[in-house]
C-alpha cells in the first residue's frame, strides 16, 4: 500500500474547497482544517457552514482574507506560517483564481515561506467540461473589466482562438453575453453553467444570441460563461461549399433558417453546424455596405 505524505506542520497551504455538493472535498482538505493552527477564509460564516457538512472541528484560528484586507492579514499570516501550519480557504472552489490569496502568496515565495496546494474542485475546469466546447487548449479570463479596457479586451476575445472561460455575476450575466454577441457575433457557441455541483445545478448551451435572450429573464447563483474560440466550427464536418450556398440564398431572401434547411436537405450534414458556420462568417464579413 502507498505510504501518504505527512501533513506538513508548518508553512502556507492552498486548499481547494467543494462549490457545492460537499462529497467533493478532499481527504486532504479535511486533515487541514483540522491540524491548522490558522485557516484563513474569505468569509468566516461560509467556512463555519462547509465545517459543520463535513464535520470537521476547527481547532486552530480561524481568520478573514478578502479582498478590503488581504494587504493588512500578510504580515500576520507569514509569521504564522514560519512556525505553524496556515490553511488558505475561498468560498468555493481552488483559492486565488479570481480570489484573495495572490499577494500573500506571493510574499510567501520572496521570503522563502513553505508553499503548498491541496488540489480539488474549480469553477474554471468543471464549467469547461460541461460545456461540451473543446477542452484540449482554452483561456481563463476571470472577470472581464467593468470599465477601463472592457471593450478592447472583449475585442481581443473575438480574435482568440481557443475556449474562453469567464466569470460573471448573474445579475450582469444578459448584458455581457450581448456584448460578446455583438463583438464575436451572435452564432458563436457558448455555455452558461450555473450553481455547479449543487442541487439546482444548471446548464445552458447554445449560441450567444440565444443565451443572452435566455439570460434576459433572469438569472440567480454563481456563473461561469464558456465560449467556443474563434473559427472553432469545424468546416470539415460540412459539405463542401455550403456555408456559400446559404449565405447565396440569404442574399436572394430566404431567412437564415430555411436557407440552412434547404442546403443541410440538399446536401446532407449537421443542420446546427452549418448554421454556426454560416452566422460566423456573416459576422467576420462584417455589416454590409
């Protein structure tokens, strides 16, 4: 049987967290909360709930890191964590990704602290595969800018070629899916996966356009956006030429819908392809003259 390595006893340790179903959390996760002599969590009253479903009993001092504080806990945490074991918990999911915990650990490696990881669960790799886009090589953007360079930066995304995967609040969530619909055009596939792991859990797939129409009603709990990279319709999979065969009977009058019908009837081939492919080169062409 594989001997386990001990559980340090002292230095900084960055422990991933279930975000919803508890079932989640590692073996590991467990025997740090409860050998730590001082966990660190972005919300106190969320590490209290997640203890009490694993029942686990947290010795140790239990601390805040968010983001109004993170500057001050440094100093604090470090000298801790030279002589006992610190524990560096988010809300959900694996810390530092678009959580507190960068400046401290990156203090950690200047001063020669011990750092460690207890992988587990992320937002960013399980809305990646329900999302059903490509998985193989992909880009996290975390939450796009509210103001400064957001426009420039969702014009980089229309260029980017490999899955995106974003955060956004659900509240915001209608807006930006238009925003990017307007800048990568309607037709690019994306997912909205929401309150993952948990009861409710919740996914949406389709085109921009179509989610953002979805998300015009309403949307609650955590969110995580996955979007299909520039060029990312296979062309291969359709039959040769189609693509402007559609956008010829479009000029001529025919809707876009019955245009893909009659060339999918024609020629055979994935109705649903071809009608990304077609709105993508629509939106690459850009308006008409």
């Amino acid at each position: 049987m594989a001997l386990q390595p001990p559980t340090p006893t002292t230095g900084l340790v960055l422990a991933a967290t279930p975000l919803g179903d508890v079932r989640d959390a590692s073996a590991h996760l467990v025997e740090l909360l409860r050998q730590a002599a001082v966990v660190a969590a972005e919300d106190t009253r969320k590490l209290t709930a997640l203890t009490r479903r694993l029942g686990v009993k947290v010795t140790g001092r239990v601390v805040s890191l968010h983001e109004h504080n993170e500057d001050a806990r440094i100093d604090q945490l470090l000298q801790a964590a030279r002589h006992s074991l610190v524990v560096v918990v988010s809300d959900a999911g694996t810390p530092l990704v678009s959580d507190p915990g960068f400046a401290l650990t990156r203090q950690a490696i200047r001063d020669g602290v011990d750092l460690r990881v207890a992988p587990g669960p992320s937002a960013v790799t399980t809305a990646l595969l329900l999302s059903g886009l490509p998985a193989d090589r992909f880009v996290f953007e975390g939450f796009l800018p509210r103001q400064t360079r957001r426009r420039a930066r969702i014009e980089e995304l229309a260029q980017e070629r490999r899955t995106v995967v974003l955060f956004e609040s659900a509240r915001r969530l209608a807006g930006t899916l238009g925003e990017l619909a307007a800048a990568l055009g309607g037709g690019r596939q994306a997912a909205v996966c929401r309150e993952m792991t948990k009861q409710h859990q919740e996914v949406m797939r389709g085109s921009l356009a179509e989610l953002a129409v979805w998300a015009g009603q309403g949307v609650l709990g955590e969110v995580t956006v996955v979007v299909a990279g520039a060029g990312g319709t296979d062309l291969g999979e359709l039959p040769a030429g189609a693509v402007d065969q559609v956008l010829a009977q479009v000029e001529g009058g025919l809707g876009l819908k019955e245009a893909v019908a009659a060339v999918a009837g024609q020629h055979g081939g994935s109705r649903r392809l071809l009608y990304q492919a077609a709105l993508e080169r629509r939106a690459a062409a850009g308006p008409a003259a």
